[in-house]
C-alpha cells in the first residue's frame, strides 16, 4: 500500500511546483531577506503579560529576537544596515497560532471532495492560495490535525510559497467504521478486498485495525516527518458510520500508538468527546484531548490531575443548510461546549485553541473573529496569552520531532521573530486582530517581512 500512496502523492508534488511560481511573485512583494530589523518606539505584549510594555525598541537579527530595549533608542551608527520600522502607539506581539487546523481539508468544499472526478492536479492551487491567506491574517504557526500535508509544508519551508510553520501530523489513524473510515458505501475493506481507499491513497487517513496495524500506520506518518500523532478515539459529528458516543480503539491499539510515539520522542493526540474514550484516552498514556466537548467534571479532574492538554474550539451553531444528521449528531455538543470551557478554567486544565474548520473553506476568512468568541470565558490578555504562549507550548510536546527550533508564542529576547505589528493597543481593544487587513501593518515569520505597510527609515 506505501507504494500505491507514494505514486498517488507523486503528482500531487509535481503539480504543486507547476504553482509555485504564482505564488512566489505573490510573495516577493511581501516577503524579504532575514536581515536586522528595527522597531522602534513600540509597546509589547509578551504574550505572557497582563499588561503592555512601555514604548520600547526591539532589535531583531536574523531569525531571532536579539535584544529589547525599554525606552531606549538605537543608534544608527550601531546598525547602520538595518531597517527601521516606527511603531508609534502600536502594539508589537507574537504571531497568532492556530493549533487545529487542516490545511488540505480545510482548503476543499464537501462537493470539492465528493466529486468523482477529483484530481490531485485540483488541489494545488487552492491549497496554496489559503496558505498564503492564512500567513497574511497573523497566524504565523499551525499544527495540522490530519490530512495531506507533507508537501505543502516542504513547499512552504522552502520559500516556494506563502504560509505558517506547520506541526504536521500526517494522515489521521481510524479504526474500521472509525471517525477516519471516510469511504464511501461502494468501497469494501482493504483488509479483505485488498484495494486501499480512496481516503487512504490521498493521505487523508489509515484505516488499522489491531496493534500492528496501528504500529505500522504511526510509524508510516513518523517516517513522512509528522511532529505528532492524530489517533480517532470516539465518534464525531460530521461523519457517516460513528454515533458521537461510542468510543473508538481498545486499550491495547491505543496503546500501540502511544508506545511507538514515545518512542520517538512524540506523543499522540485524540479526537473525543465523550468521558468514556478520554477515560481509555488517558489510561493509554495520551497527553492531548481534541474537542472534549461532553466532559464531565470527574473526568475533567482527570485531565487536570494527570497534566493532559485540552485542545479545544468553539463551535459555531449549526445551520439550516447542514445535513439533519449531522444537526442532530452536533446538537449535544454544543450543548455541552457552554459548561466545558468554564469548567476547564475553573480546574486549572493546560488549554489549548484552535478553529478545525474543515469541507468550507469560505470559513477560514472567520478565523481572527473566532478568537473573540473566547472573551465569554477568557479576559483579553487571557485569550491573547492563549492563542500565542499556551498554543506555542503545546506545539512544544513534539520535543525533537518538532520541524521547528526555538521559542515560540513570546516576545522575549532569544525566542524566534514571528512577529506582529497591531496597530493600536491589543489589551484595551482586542477587535483589533479580527481585522488583519486593516490592523496588521507589519508581520513578521521567521525574520522575515511579508507584510509592512508602513514607510521605513
């Protein structure tokens, strides 16, 4: 099957770099050599603090973060060569993160996916314009929580397109009749019939069913370069063959993936609602719940107690226009969602954010304004704190497994320069981020400019 998935992802590549070119003379009007650059005059939130700095001038060189200044300004003389950025009554900050977000899958409508005559040559384009869409609305790092994501993340790192830092966790790993059992009514078995899904030769998902089939389909996404493992562990709301409370893989499978992600020095993420799989999910030894959505307070405990990270989003209300199945799947989840965040902050629970819009794509221009939706529950600089420092900790499980080196989510001397440039205070009007295009004057990735529109010295 490795083969069949190889050949199939094949001319996904070649496709990809038929793009790139459109894409890069997107970027150079953006995007510029790491060199030393200057702001000056500028207040800071950390991405730890309750509070902004006083106006300060931050140098960075290179990639890095190489010295903050409060009140202080920098000769020329100093750095003759370095480019000067006037922050006057604006707030520098971490880029934003986005800790669950599919980049393929979110890039692609439910009618994109359905359609017979779907090609890998479809793909490429649209998953690079809302790569490049996503750098330009701040978020300036991202783990994706399943799909086909290797080649965009390469292309991406390599400076032949436009987008975040990717976390990638590679094809989701589902039991049969699993949250990630995505085929249709006609596909039969692979493990009877002999012929992989359609699901599984995109790189969207494996189907493994016992502990050898789970150990090859988690070290087959480690080989790939995934930073993390995504496992199905209970049903979910926008597929066919799973009623939202059963719970997904025994022990022993579950096991299985922990054990192999441990032993590279990784760990493993499951989709679960209810607290029957979060249950198996931590007696398994896994560090990251998505959803959770119907926890109840003792199994909340348990999260606490056991320092497990609660990867979370805020769901919107279903709609007229969504399947009545999925309505009625999703209707208890939302109900539950109203006692879970307030619980998860009362008990003390490491909580992470992230958006999972996934088969509508016109809902990615929505997710700056998904972060306010936090302030029912969270203070700004609470909900700043999370969605730049929290989420970056997160990020930081994947130990040396992650693509990435350095310090994200604070602006601190040493941490990596991914950085924005708000204009106006954060703290006191946090609207300001749910409108990049006209508030990010400057961002920052990596040391790198790919957006400034102010004039420089």
């Amino acid at each position: 099957m490795k083969r069949q998935i190889q050949n199939c992802l094949r001319p996904f590549s070649v496709i990809l770099l038929a793009f790139l070119f459109l894409f890069t003379i997107c970027s150079d009007s953006y995007s510029q050599d790491s060199q030393t650059v200057i702001f000056e005059n500028v207040r800071i939130f950390d991405g730890t603090s309750e509070s902004l700095s006083a106006p300060s001038t931050v140098i960075v060189q290179g990639n890095l973060i190489h010295s903050i200044v409060e009140g202080g300004f920098v000769s020329y003389s100093d750095y003759p060569d370095a480019r000067r950025i006037s922050g006057e009554g604006m707030t520098l900050m971490p880029g934003l993160i986005d800790v669950h977000v599919h980049m393929t899958f979110g890039s692609l409508s439910m009618i994109d996916m359905m359609n017979p005559e779907l090609s890998l040559e479809s793909l490429a384009p649209k998953i690079a314009e809302q790569s490049q869409q996503m750098l330009m609305r701040g978020f300036t790092a991202v783990r994706d929580a399943g799909g086909p994501i290797f080649e965009i993340k390469a292309a991406i790192d390599s400076g032949q397109i436009m987008g975040p830092r990717i976390w990638p966790s590679g094809a989701t790993i589902s039991q049969t009749a699993g949250h990630g059992d995505f085929r249709q009514p006609n596909e039969r078995s692979r493990r009877f019939f002999g012929q992989p899904s359609r699901a599984e030769l995109l790189g969207a998902t494996f189907i493994a069913d016992g502990r050898d089939e789970v150990l090859t389909a988690v070290r087959e996404n480690l080989r790939f370069g995934a930073s993390q493992i995504k496992i199905m562990a209970g049903g979910g709301t926008s597929s066919a063959y799973d009623p939202v409370d059963v719970t997904q893989y025994t022990f022993d499978e579950m096991r299985a993936a922990v054990e192999a992600a441990e032993d590279w020095g990784t760990y493993v993420m499951v989709h679960a609602y209810t607290p029957r799989a979060i249950r198996r999910a931590i007696e398994a030894g896994v560090k990251v719940i998505e959803h959770g959505q119907l926890l109840d307070e003792e199994t909340m405990r348990l999260v606490a107690e056991n320092d497990i990270w609660l990867s979370t989003q805020v769901l919107r209300a279903s709609t007229p226009n969504m399947d009545p199945l999925r309505v009625e799947k999703r209707r208890p989840v939302l109900e539950g969602q109203a006692r879970m965040w307030p619980l998860a902050k009362e008990l003390g629970v490491k909580i992470a954010w992230g958006t999972d819009f996934l088969f509508e794509p016109w809902m990615n221009q929505e997710q700056n304004a998904y972060i306010l939706q936090l302030l029912e529950w969270f203070t700004p600089a609470e909900t700043l704190k999370m969605v730049t420092h929290d989420n970056a900790q997160l990020l930081a499980l994947s130990g040396l497994r992650s693509p990435y080196r350095g310090r994200l989510g604070v602006v601190e001397e040493g941490a990596l320069a991914d950085l924005l440039l708000v204009n106006g205070d954060v703290l006191e009007n946090i609207e300001l981020i749910a409108s990049p295009e006209e508030n990010f004057m400057v961002i920052m990735k990596d040391g790198r400019i790919y957006k400034n529109t102010l004039p420089e010295k």
